[in-house]
C-alpha cells in the first residue's frame, strides 16, 4: 500500500490547486482560518459564549461552534425572501448586548418584492430572530425597521417605513447593536440608473432613509433628542430616525463609543472615511470625499452649493479619503490590543475589498499606515473575542484572524486527498505534505476521517466501506501545541456528476440591460438526468480586475438574467453552473461572456465644453468604445470661455436637457452640445 502511495504523490495526482499570495503582514503577526468553505460570507459577530454567526449574501445564517473551527453549520436559510442581486442580500448581522439572556440576532437584507424582475426596485429591512444555545432559530422573525417595504419607496414620506433599495447597487450594508440597547444602521443612496434623476439629492432630505446612517431604539423607533425635525415628537416618523445624512453607500461603518467612524465608498474617485456628528451633512451626491463629485458637478444643485461662500450645517470634510480607480473602502474596529506594539494600538483599522488591503489610521492626525496587503477581498473587518482582528474575505469564503504571536506561530495545514467520490470499498490516500511550520520545527499529523476512525501521520490512506458524505479533519501541530485545520470532503458510494454549459457560449457577446439566456445539462452515473431544481447558477461581473457578486442561487436547466447598465466596456461576465446529485456530491463549469461595444463620440460647438460621460468629466470632444446598452449621465457645463470669450449653453443635437440618462445604442452614439455667445 506503501508503494501504490509514493507513486500517487510522486505523480501529483489531486495536487492542490495554485495558491493565492501569500499575506504581507508587520513582523510577528500570522493570519489563521476561523471558518472555511462558506460561499458568500458578508458579516460576522460573536455570541458571548464563543459562537461565531456569519451571514452569507443570498441569506443563509451559518455558525461556528466553539472547538470546530473551520467547519460551520447552517441556522437559517432565508434566501427565499432575499434579492441578492448585484451588491444586495443580506450583508449586515449583529448579535444583541441581550443576547445571552434573549438570543437574539439582527439581520440586514435586500427584500424580494419581485421575482420576476431580480434587478428592478426593492426595499430593504432589519430584522431580529432568536437563536437557541442548539442553535436552532426560536419563533419568528420580527421586523423592526422596513415594516412597510411591500412596495418601491420611490417617493419622499415622513410617515412610511420603508428603506428603499430601488437600485441593485450601494443600499444597505451594516447593522450594530450597541451597547445601550440602540441599534446602528446604514443605508446607501439607492440611486440607479432606473432611478428618477433628483432621487440621488434624498440623501439630503430627512424624510427618506437613503444615504443616512440611522439610530432607532430596538422596537425600530426613533430617538428623543434625535438631531433632525427636532419639532416632531412622532418617533415612528421617518426623520426622527435620521442620525447624519450626505452618504453615497456607507457600507461599514464602526461605532468609537458613540461615535460612528463611517467608510463611504466613493463612485469612482474617492474612498472616505469619516466621524459621523449628529445632524451633520457628508456631501453626497455633490461632494466625493474632498473633491467635487465628477458625474454630478455640473448640476446646478451642486453649482449652487460650491458657489455659496459658507455652509454652516455641513457637508464636513472627511476625516481622510484616498483615491479610487478602482476601491471600496470597508471600515473596522478601532484597535487597542495591549498585547500588540504600541505603533498598532488605538488606530482605526479599514480595509479596501477591491484592493485587499488593511491600513491603520490615526483618528488624531488622519494619518494611515499599511498594515496588510494580499489579503483577498475583505468586505467585513471586526475584532475578534480574543482581541485580535478579525475579516471576512467572501472571494475565498473565509473568515480569517490576524494575530500578533512573535514566539511561535502556528503551523499553515494543507491537505489533499487522492479522490472524492467512486464506488465503496473506497480507498482514498490523504497527504500533508503542503504543511509547514514557520519556525522549521517538526510537525504532528492527526486525521479524522469522518467516519467515527482516525489517523496519524503527514501520508495516510483510509478504507471507507460505508456510503455516506463524511468531513474530514486534518490537525497538524508543533512541539509548542499551536495546531491548525484543513477540512476535506470525500462521498463514497457516490460518483461526481457533470453539468455543461450549452447557453451561452463561451466568449459570447451581450448587451447591457437585456437578458442573458442560461442553459445547462447535468448527468449523473447512479441518478442519471439531474432534475432542473438541483441546477444553481451564480454571476460574476469582472469589472477592471475585482468581482462583484451580481448573483448566486438562480436554478433550473434554463434560466436568465438581466445584464446590468451601470458597467461599460472594462467589464464582462463570468457565469457558473453547479450540479447536485442526490448524494449531495457537485459538479460545477463557467463560462465567460463579454459586452457588444460601439463608438461614443460627445462634441461641443465650439469645441473644449466640459462634459460629464461615464464616471469622469472631460473637455470635448470624448471618443471611446462602450458597452452596449451603457446607461450614464450625460452633462456639460452651463458655460464655459473660448478664445477669450463666454459661451452659454444652448441645446444638446438630441434636443433632451443639459444633464440627462443617455444608453449607448448598437450603432453607437454621437452628441453635440451646442452653445451661443454670451452677451
């Protein structure tokens, strides 16, 4: 049996896949897994007893029970009820202050209203569960804030309930329960380009919840004293709820006390960080971080607001912001380990999702330092109940822990196996050969197969003469006793299923804002034909280098998605199928598919206008190749000087407004702004 594992190895079958960069951290800090194999996981938090919930983007609750790390275990599935279309689900949990008394949980998600139309408006809401020490979920579901989200909330009410997320980008993302018992959220300005142009200035009005960070007692009431309608004693009221506004998608945010410290992520110029005073405005839509907001510099609310020589109620300058190009900024604790070197005490630590970084930021000075970089994609940054930081990577679907152990680190476990799935009696070779120590000590390996045996050793082989789907343990641990864990799968008495693509084609083109068809075929050698309900299929959007999750859970042999508007030629698509067979074994394919484009070309008579096209501003005349089916705002200035003269602007060639939503057709698009001389 030796021999037939030497060749196994020496021939690399089952050979671990290529590994991500490694992590850069500060000199004698480590990164270590507290769950693994999740597969969108957005945000995490603690219950006093050690259990760490997670929330997972298309709406499933998972836990990790103290001792079992990195496995979870599902608690609740509420995908049925969640839209996770484009950057929506559910990405906001928090455990209560109560909950060792109550059990209860707070969960934030986009509502389904709609399944017809996966990327139309929404509403969003903030619920509580109850959560039992077996982990099962006690009771109902409790709505405390969206109570009234059955319908879009397009229009402005004081007297309505409803959060709204009419866009399938930038609405809500964080909840915290603080420590008094009052709840925290964040809510973005839920502008699309399905969106009514003017829906952008609600983060501005007091009588809607987009683009606020909001502050309501646990029955989803407002505050006394609230900062804004200081009049109106009414707390079911919308504008009694309202802590700060001027937000574009404050998507985490964390509380120094309480004071929130809230990361703003910017539309494509600027990423912002800032503390958040009661009543005060932070800029949005006219201000991005320190600058004026390209897309929306030219409107003439905007125009006004820079032009007016003092602004007494804001918006305030960000405590810090730095470039986009891409970013999306994502804010964590502030930090105060005593355990760690004093140069990384008391700081603000915040992320980048698109970048994969985490930096410290001094609160006093404004002043950021690296901390971490090639850290994957982390979309959550808290700190962990052993004081160390802790971060959510949903590419990898991990939760991870940085901590400072300058004397031993622990070891880096890495496992695999010969295979996953045949006929029983399976035999299957296990190696760990990819475990190291950081030290260069010698390591131990034990093994739990799954089966209620185990075993020792980096080279081992296990016969399973029991069908079943069993989890396989890998603990490697140093002389010291730090140990770490790699978790394998393996369904004996089961083989893989096949599932193939066959619409669309690979390298297939599309258009924005129509529906891609999908189409599968799935197999299998013990079901035969996969039935249509055990196909699922997830998007991916490229977009210059980073993903965004446009879509996970979509099943059936046929199916279809509406291709989104916002994103131009520098993006394209990568889809997936995955089949399940009755077993519970997988198989998944992707393909990658890619926008149509046509010529833009935006001139001005006379020539050198400033306009406004995508998400930059520019002089005419612009050329350039995009999607089509690109939907923007098109904007010029209402004057501009030429050769030493004023012009005025008069009429754009297609007649429509200064400032108005332009789709790119195939045959592409050609506009003149036209201007007469000032007198």
């Amino acid at each position: 049996m030796r021999r037939y594992l030497l060749a196994w190895l020496l021939c690399g079958i089952a050979a671990p896949a290529a590994a991500p960069a490694a992590p850069t951290l500060p000199s004698g800090f480590e990164q270590l897994v507290l769950a693994s194999g999740i597969g969108v996981p957005t945000a995490i938090d603690w219950a006093p007893d050690g259990r760490m919930f997670v929330a997972e983007k298309p709406g499933l609750v998972r836990v990790v029970n103290p001792g079992t790390a990195p496995e979870t275990s599902l608690v609740l599935d509420l995908s049925r009820r969640v839209n996770g279309y484009g950057d929506r689900g559910l990405l906001g949990l928090a455990v209560a202050n109560d909950f060792a008394r109550t059990g209860h949980v707070y969960l934030l998600y986009t509502l389904e209203i709609n399944r017809r139309r996966q990327d139309g408006p929404k509403t969003a809401r903030l619920t509580r569960i109850t959560i039992g020490p077996d982990n099962h979920v006690r009771g109902r579901e409790r709505v405390i804030l969206g109570r009234d989200g059955s319908k879009p909330c397009r229009r402005l009410s004081n007297a309505r309930d409803c959060i709204p997320a009419n866009a399938a980008q930038h609405t809500i993302g964080t909840v915290r329960a603080a420590g008094d018992g009052t709840l925290w959220v964040g809510s973005g300005d839920a502008f699309g380009q399905n969106s009514r142009f003017d829906d952008v200035f609600h983060t501005s009005r007091a009588k809607s919840l987009a683009g606020k960070i909001i502050h309501i007692d646990r029955r989803g009431r407002g505050l006394p004293g609230h900062p804004f309608c200081r009049r109106d004693d009414d707390l079911t009221h919308t504008c009694t709820k309202v802590y700060a506004e001027g937000f574009r998608n404050p998507f985490r945010f964390t509380l120094d006390g309480k004071t929130p410290i809230v990361g703003d992520v910017g539309l494509e110029a600027r990423e912002e960080i800032d503390v958040v005073l009661p009543g005060r405005d932070y800029g949005w839509p006219c201000y991005e971080g320190t600058i004026h907001t390209p897309v929306f510099a030219l409107q003439p609310r905007c125009i006004r607001q820079y032009r007016a020589p003092e602004r007494r109620s804001g918006p305030i300058t960000p405590l810090f912001d730095y470039a986009g190009f891409p970013g999306a900024v994502v804010v964590g604790p502030v930090f105060g380990a005593r355990s760690w070197p004093k140069r990384f005490r008391d700081r603000l630590y915040f992320g980048d999702y698109t970048r994969g970084f985490i930096s410290t930021l001094d609160l006093d000075t404004g002043r950021d330092a690296s901390f971490g970089t090639e850290l994957g994609s982390p979309v959550a940054i808290e700190r962990s109940p052993r004081g160390n930081l802790a971060y959510v990577d949903i590419a990898a679907g991990e939760v991870r822990e940085i901590a400072y152990s300058p004397d031993n680190m622990a070891p880096v476990a890495q496992a695999v196996r010969s295979s996953g799935s045949g006929p029983v009696p399976l035999l299957v070779y296990f190696s760990a050969r990819g475990s190291a120590d950081p030290e260069g000590q010698p390591l131990t390996y034990h093994w739990s197969f799954g089966d209620g045996t185990t075993g020792s050793g980096r080279d081992v082989s296990h016969l399973y003469t029991t069908a079943g789907n069993f989890t396989v343990r890998m603990t490697v641990t140093d002389p010291a006793g730090r140990s770490a864990v790699k978790l394998l799968r393996v369904s004996p008495g089961n083989t893989q299923p096949r599932v193939e693509i066959v619409a669309p084609a690979s390298g297939s083109l599309y258009t924005a804002g129509k529906t891609l068809l999908l189409h599968a075929r799935a197999t299998d050698p013990e079901d035969g034909r996969i039935p249509s309900r055990a196909i699922v299929w997830k998007v991916r959007l490229d977009h210059r280098g980073h993903k965004h999750f446009l879509l996970d859970g979509l099943r059936g042999r046929r199916a279809g998605f509406r291709v989104p508007t916002d994103h131009t030629a520098d993006t394209f698509v990568v889809i997936t199928a995955t089949a399940t067979d009755s077993g519970g074994l997988q198989h998944a394919t992707a393909v990658a598919a890619y926008p149509r484009t046509a010529n833009v070309t935006i001139e001005s008579d006379p020539t050198g206008a400033p306009v406004t096209f995508g998400d930059g501003n520019a002089t005419a005349p612009v050329s350039g190749e995009h999607a089509v089916g690109f939907e923007t705002v098109l904007s010029t200035a209402p004057s501009f000087e030429h050769d030493g003269r004023r012009f005025r602007f008069a009429r754009w060639s297609d007649g429509a407004a200064r400032s108005h939503t332009v789709r790119v057709p195939e045959d592409g698009l050609a506009l003149r702004a036209h201007y007469r001389q000032a007198d």
